[in-house]
C-alpha cells in the first residue's frame, strides 16, 4: 500500500514522540526533556535525551539522533515507508487508502490472505503439540533438546501431524477457499491441480519478519528422513535470503549490545537465547546473502557480527563466505569457532551462557580467522608454502581501507607464518600497501633456489664416495632441514647408510617430487672443476665450507625466527600489560629471558664458524 504524499509530514506533527518511544523504553522527566539508557549503545549512565516539542531525539554517547522515524527505523530495522505506517498506527492516526493499479490491489490483497493464514496455520500447529499422542512425539523431542516450555511458547514452536489434508481442513473449517490455500506455501499442487499438506509429521519453527509477522514456515524431521529441514516456499510475503530467523526477538538486544551473532541453525539460535544471550539470529539454513547482512546492518549503528556457523568444513567454508558480504557493507566481522567441534546449541547446554559470552566476546578477528586457516591449509614450513598462505591471506588483508593499517597487518602475518625472509616479508608489505591480491612468485623464486653452498655440497657428495662417508657421518638433521633440496639428502643419507650403490637409478627411485627429479641429473654430471681439483683433501675442504656456509645461514635464519617472537613478545606486553597476572607476567619474563638467552648462544656459534 503506498502512502499519499504529505502523509509523512501529517503524521510527524501529529504523533507524540514521547509516546511512541516509551512503547520501546522507559524516559524519565527531566527539565524540559525525558532521558535514559540509550537503547542503541551499552550505557550506565543515561546520554539518550527526547525533546517533546521539537520532536527530536539525541544520543550524546553514541551520536545516533534524528526523528521519530529514525527512531523507529533504528529500532525496527525498517525503511522510511514502514516506519511512517508504524508511527501512525502507534498514534492512532488512519492510514489513508491510495488508488493503486489492479495489479498492486492484487499483491497487496494475497500478502494479506498469506499473513493471516500463517497465523492460523502457526495456531494449528501449536494446537497440535499440545493435544493427543499425535504430538507427544513433538514435545519428547522439544524436550530432548533441552527447550522449556516457556521458550517453546515464545518461539511458537509446534507440529505438523503426519497427514495429507490435516492443514487443508483446518483451515477450510476458518473459512479459508482452496484458491487462498494454494498461495500460502502451507499446501503442495500438483500437476493434475490435486492439493496435500507441505508440511508432514514434523517440529514445526514458524520464520517471522523483523516486525515478528509469521511469512513462513521451517520443518524439521524428527528421526531419519529426507530433507531433514523443509522451508517454505517464496510467496508473496516470503522470499528466500530476505530474512533472518529470531530478529523480532533479538533486535532490541542487539541495539543494547551493539552487534550480533549469527548463527546457521534454529536451536542454534532458540538455545541460546533461552538461556540470555539475546542477540543471536540465524540464516535459516541457506547461504548468507548481501540482503540479509543490509537486514541485520540497519538494527546496528556501528555494525559489528560475530558469526559462529556449524564446526564441520561446509560451516567453516560458508563462514570464511561470509566474511566479503559483510566487508562489502562496511560490517566489522569476527569469527568464532567452538572448542570440541560444538554448534552453538550443544555448547551452551554443556557450559552454559557466561562460557559462551566470554569466546563471544573473544572472538577472533576475520584476518586472525583467515590466517589461521592458511596457516592449516598450507605447509608453511617450505617457503613455497609461506608464499602459497600468504597469496591466500592477502585478498581478505587488501580489504583494509587504512594503507598504514595493511602495512602494519602484513608484518603481523609474516610474524605469524615465522616469515624469516626478508624478501618475502618486504614483498608482503609492498603487495599489502598497494592492493594487490597476491605477491609475484617471479620476486620469490630465489627462496626455493637451491643455493651455491647446497648445490656444490651435493655434487661432490654424489661424485665422490669417500667425500661422502666422511661427511655423512658428520651431518646433522638440522644441516639441510628446510633446505630446497632437503629431500635429495635425505635419500642420499638413506642409501649411504643402507650400504646401496648410490648412483642415478638407485636414487631418482626414491624420489617423488618433479623438482627433486629434474634437479639430480645436473648434479650427477658435474666433474667438479669448480673445485680446483678432484683430490680428497681438496674435495672435502670445499665440501666442508659448503657446510659451514649451510650452518652459518640455517643460524642466521634461526636468528631472524628469534628476532620475530622477541618483536612479538614485546607487541603482547604492550597490549596486555593492564591485564596481566603476576603469574602470567612472571611466564612471559621467563619466556622473554630464554629467548635472549638462545640469541647469545647463536651468535657464540656464528662466531665459532666465522674463525
């Protein structure tokens, strides 16, 4: 229904702001204004002031102020035109009827029929829990997952009993025609135009708007059976990806709070709202879509969600998808993920609300998120692997819009992947300041080069056996660990110890990598005239500065890693000073002390083969 113009205007002199806000909240008289808590901010101390005669509200914490319409579309989560009908009907001022084209008498007159159905529908359901054995299996299974009476209520929570026309009768006897039925979404059609119940045998969740008008239906399956979940289809009051499940309940909480959780399920979002914790919605078991996070943006002055899907890889990947949408509409996003592989509902059965509010409230930031599941998803020991993390990381880092922020952010993940590097931390910064997605592996191919000192240590240790023997038995794990060639000694290491000819079958057999396979034919069939000569005293001097020059830099490296926890360390101290214990800052002492300690001892060592 549109409004007349001028309406607007007609309804804002007439209704009383005092009045319609304190259907949301309770205002105090104060000199020629009416204060309190503001209700889209946590406050103790009251800064929301409503001047009655200018018909304007104020926050002077938050800086929210504006009209009544802007306090109800804060509070509702609406647009301008629904605010306008909602003021007016809180005021008690008739809404004029527009002269509207058939096709939009038409839209308007189902939207009407579908909305009243629903709650006819929604009390036959209730009707049924309540009532015979029928629904005794409905409230076992209510009760199993730890849902009270009172909660089953708020939510409406009912049944569907497991017959054909169960619905359709009902609803003919409230004197519905068959034609209004087969637009409700609650009845199927089908081809030969016979008509059964959507909805069979099944917990029925009714799916409200943000106004908490009932627009459609979610069933769940109480044993085996497929579809486990079965929505209703879009009609004209419903359409899939609009909505969110428990906003009516939660938006005055999520003003209070500030921000939301999302969650997938609806016991996700039943469980903990039962037990308190208020600001919780779900998605109703679709994928997020841009305009549900527009939805749940408009009940936030500065949006802030924290999105806690299901634990499984489909909940994890749908909540690293959800990280763009909300970047996209300027959301601040934190994820949380539970411990145990929990959904929300299990955890707060087990641990109860106050466990579940401190993760809340520790929630890790997308990017830690992002990181973390690099980190997980790469071999980040290889710096082909640092490089494939971080060409993953960067897509979500480059969103930040402050260029020292990005800068900053890089090195925290090059800190966090132990990027020793200082190519590749140097090109981390460069591709972060200036947005690109990712870092050019051509600037960091050296880092997977095998080096002068490893390449002609291997040639003469595969030319030359008796080289071989006397250094084999010198070397140590920690000689070639991480090197490019790491694999190639260790086989080589292999066959030496096992008493195996060693020769190109013998080891290209034991090798699986393509680099290591192309690498050894060029090895085999060097004649060492670098080395200025093939002489054993000659050969294992070279091979013996190829170590030294292998030690000196796996300790230079060591000394980088060193460095980076130091700078890390130093960064934790200044963020959690305040907050330390006497027992946490006597750990973080010792653990300081260490480090040093081992940076001393590296040095003493780099100096030893320095001499």
């Amino acid at each position: 229904m549109r409004l007349p113009g001028g309406f607007a205007d007609d309804v804002k002199n007439q209704a009383d702001i005092v009045s319609v806000i304190s259907g949301y909240m309770t205002l105090k008289k104060r000199g020629a204004n009416y204060i309190a808590c503001c209700p889209f901010h946590n406050e103790k101390t009251p800064s929301f002031s409503v001047h009655q005669g200018k018909g304007i509200f104020k926050c002077f914490g938050c800086g929210a102020g504006g009209s009544v319409f802007d306090f109800v579309m804060r509070m509702e989560g609406c647009l301008f035109p629904e605010a306008v009908k909602l003021v007016a009907t809180k005021s008690g001022i008739a809404i004029p009827v527009v002269e509207e084209r058939e096709d939009q008498k038409k839209a308007a007159h189902n939207r009407e029929i579908i909305l009243r159905l629903n709650e006819w529908a929604a009390d036959f359901f209730e009707d049924q829990f309540h009532n015979g054995a029928a629904g005794k299996q409905a409230r076992d299974y209510i009760e199993s997952r730890g849902i009270s009476a009172e909660t089953r209520a708020q939510f409406k929570i009912g049944y569907a009993p497991d017959r054909w026309d169960a619905m359709i009768s009902y609803l003919k006897e409230r004197g519905a025609s068959m034609a209004e039925i087969e637009i409700s979404g609650l009845v199927t059609v089908k081809e030969d135009g016979r008509s059964y119940d959507r909805f069979r045998g099944r917990v029925m969740f009714p799916i409200g708007d943000s106004q908490g008008r009932i627009i459609a239906f979610g069933g769940r399956v109480m044993g085996p059976g497929e579809p486990k979940y079965l929505n209703s289809p879009e009609t004209a009051v419903y359409t899939k990806g609009r909505h969110l499940y428990g906003l009516a309940l939660a938006k005055s909480e999520i003003h209070r709070a500030g921000f939301a959780v999302l969650v997938e399920g609806y016991f996700d979002c039943i469980v903990p709202m039962q037990y308190g914790v208020s600001n919780v919605v779900a998605t109703l078991g679709t994928a997020l879509t841009d305009a549900q996070v527009r939805l749940l943006r408009r009940h936030m002055s500065h949006p802030r969600v924290v999105v806690n899907f299901d634990p499984d890889a489909a909940g994890q990947s749908a909540a690293l998808r959800s990280i763009e949408l909300f970047l996209a509409e300027q959301v601040e996003v934190s994820i949380l993920k539970l411990p145990d592989e929990n959904d929300p509902d299990e955890f707060v059965r087990a641990s109860g609300p106050d466990a579940f509010r401190v993760l809340i409230d520790g929630a890790k930031p997308y990017l830690d998120y992002v990181i973390e599941g690099a980190i997980d998803k790469h071999d980040v020991s290889r710096p082909s692997g640092k490089v494939e993390a971080i060409n993953a990381i960067l897509p979500h880092l480059v969103r930040l819009p402050d260029k020292v922020e990005r800068a900053d952010y890089a090195a925290q993940v090059a800190d966090r992947l132990r990027v020793d590097s200082r190519l590749i931390r140097e090109e981390l910064r460069r591709a972060a300041t200036d947005r690109r997605p990712s870092m050019d592996p051509g600037r960091l191919k050296s880092e997977e080069d095998v080096t002068q000192a490893e390449r002609q240590l291997l040639e003469i240790l595969l030319v030359n056996p008796d080289v071989r023997r006397m250094v084999v038995a010198s070397l140590a794990e920690d000689d070639y660990a991480q090197l490019a060639s790491e694999v190639l000694f260790v086989k080589l290491i292999e066959l030496e110890r096992e008493g195996v000819e060693l020769d190109y079958d013998s080891l290209s057999a034991r090798l699986e990598g393509t680099f290591e396979q192309q690498l050894l034919p060029g090895l085999l069939m060097s004649d060492l005239g670098w080395a200025g000569g093939d002489d054993f005293d000659t050969l294992f001097k070279k091979a013996t500065e190829a170590l030294s020059s292998l030690k000196r830099r796996r300790l230079e490296k060591k000394l980088e890693s060193i460095q980076i926890e130091l700078s890390q360390g130093e960064r934790e101290r200044e963020q959690k000073a305040a907050t330390m214990t006497s027992e946490e800052w006597e750990g973080f002492q010792q653990s300081m002390f260490a480090l040093y300690k081992e940076k001393t001892e590296i040095k003493k060592r780099m100096l030893q083969l320095s001499m």
